[in-house]
C-alpha cells in the first residue's frame, strides 16, 4: 500500500485575503511547508511586510503579494496572472478573502447586501472560472473555500453573510462535482469564532465573550492557525478522496442542535 504524500512542498498556492487573519496564518504555514505561495490583499503595507518577512525564511521570491480587490473581476484575473509569471502554475487556490455584515434585513442598506454577496460569493466565481482550466491543463488541482458556521446555519442579525456564505457552501458542492472527473478537488472549511480582525468585537466585549465561551464546547475561541492547519491538510496529497466535503472547525458549536444543557440548567455539572 502506498501512503499518500503529506506535503505540498514545490506546490504553488495562490490565496486571497492572505494580509490577516487565517489567510496570513495559512501563507505562513504553506511557505512553511514548502510550497510557493501568491496572496492578495487590500493592504499593500502589510502585504510587502508579510513578504520581506517570509523572504527572509523561504529564499527570495518563495511568496509574492498582489494588492486587489478580489471584487473587481479584472483585479482577480490580474491576480491569477501575477501567480502564473512568478510561478507557472497553480496547485492550489484557497477562497479566503471574505467580509461580515451585522444588521437585521429592514436596517440593512442594498449596498451593503450587494457588497458582501461581491466579496463572499462573487470573488470566489471569479477566481474559480480562471484557476479551473489552468488546473484542467495541469491535470488536477485543489480548491479550498473558506466559508463559515453562518453558512450552515442561520444567525442572529447575519442575514447578508448567512446567504452568502450558504450559497459559498452549496457552489463548493457544485464545483467538486464538476471538478471531480478532473481531478480538481473542492472542499469548503466553515470556521466558528476565530480570533481574527473580523470577530474583534465579539472577543473584545466581555459580555459577547462570555456568551460565546459559555455556548462553544471547547470554551474558547479558535486560533487562526487551527484553521490554517486543516486547510494545509486539505491540500495535500492525503486528503485525495475528500472532495465536496462541508468541515466545520468551530469548538464543537454546530455539534450542538440547540437544546438547553440539560445537566447544567439542573445544576448536576
Ligand atoms: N474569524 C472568524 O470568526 C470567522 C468565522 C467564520 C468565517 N470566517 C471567514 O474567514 C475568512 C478570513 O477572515 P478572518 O477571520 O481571517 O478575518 P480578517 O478580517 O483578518 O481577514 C480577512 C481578509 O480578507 C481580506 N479582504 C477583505 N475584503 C477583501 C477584498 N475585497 N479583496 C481582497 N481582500 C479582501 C482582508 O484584507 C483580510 O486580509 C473570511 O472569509 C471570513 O468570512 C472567519
């Protein structure tokens, strides 16, 4: 039996959002790992800083930045362009990019509506539509969309990320699908509260951590890393007969069909 290769040493990835967050702990672990690496971002400062840094690592030109808006089509098929001159060619792309909106749908503005759906869920056609052939013409590739807990579920005051994110988890079913015969795998990971930029105010706010720690069975909130470490996972050769595949990593909460906790209402625990 052979056992399948666990690295993604030599393997170009391209990730989008890769300035903060999960993306940047995701660039870190792939270059990390070996494998040449192209992120995006809106913030050129901490794109080039992130670079200078990893350098320093990996050898001169192991991982470049491309500042852009994964919004704006053009921008993304220049982002795609960028990763084939530095590299030649695309292994893995990971959909990571992405922005939250908070508002009950009557206080909701048609921009911000339009907004997320253009980052959460059009960003990832655009890139898609261009990194499926190249990856046709290699012969296979992965696909990792990061998109979230809100998509598997409904939350509270989330409706605009909660469609979008939805929608993010039924394309990725699409794309593995029709990928599959490729040897294209696509598979979506589906966070829970991470400690990143995005879910600052519910980490921040003792009141809103609290409610979090008490509902999460792991207590706490996950590290971007944690996350990072799946994705990496996912690319590799030993995830090979996992496509279309829907992973929470979020502490346990969607574990949970909402019933009280029967024990501790009862004071048992
Ligand atoms: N942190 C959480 O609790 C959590 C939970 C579920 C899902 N997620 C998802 O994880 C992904 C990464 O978020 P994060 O938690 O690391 O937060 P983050 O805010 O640190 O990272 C988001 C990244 O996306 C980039 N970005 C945003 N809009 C962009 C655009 N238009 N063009 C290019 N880049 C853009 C930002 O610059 C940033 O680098 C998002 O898709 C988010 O929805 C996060």
């Amino acid at each position: 039996m052979t056992i399948p290769n666990t690295s993604i040493a030599g393997r170009v990835a391209l990730i989008t959002g890769g300035t903060s967050g999960i993306g940047e702990a995701t660039v870190r672990n792939f270059v990390a790992h070996g494998a040449k690496v192209c992120f995006s971002g809106t913030r050129r400062e901490a794109g080039e800083a992130i670079v200078r840094e990893l350098s320093e690592q990996a050898g001169a030109g192991a991982v470049r930045f491309f500042r852009g808006d994964v919004a704006d089509q053009s921008q993304v098929k220049a982002l795609v362009k960028t990763t084939l001159d530095a590299f030649g060619r695309i292994d893995i792309l990971f959909n990571n990019a992405g922005i939250a909106c908070f508002g009950e749908t009557p206080a909701l503005a048609e921009e911000e509506w339009h907004r997320v759906f253009a980052v959460d869920l059009d960003a990832i056609f655009y890139a898609c539509k261009e990194v499926i052939p190249l990856m046709r013409g290699q012969g296979g590739g992965v696909i990792i969309n990061n998109a979230s807990i809100s998509g598997i579920g409904g939350d509270y005051a989330f409706s605009a990320y909660s469609a979008a994110k939805g929608g993010l988890i039924n394309y990725t079913r699409s794309l593995a699908l029709d990928g599959a015969r490729d040897r294209i795998r696509v598979n979506a990971v589906c966070p829970g509260l991470i400690d990143t930029s995005i879910a600052h105010h519910s980490i921040e706010m003792p009141v809103l951590r609290q409610a979090f720690d008490a509902q999460i069975p792991l207590g706490r909130p996950g590290l971007a890393a944690e996350v990072a470490g799946l994705v990496r996972f996912l690319a590799s050769d030993e995830a090979g007969y996992i496509t279309g595949a829907i992973i929470p990593v979020d502490g346990g909460l969607t574990a949970w069909s909402g019933m009280p906790n029967m024990p501790r209402v009862l004071g048992m625990v």
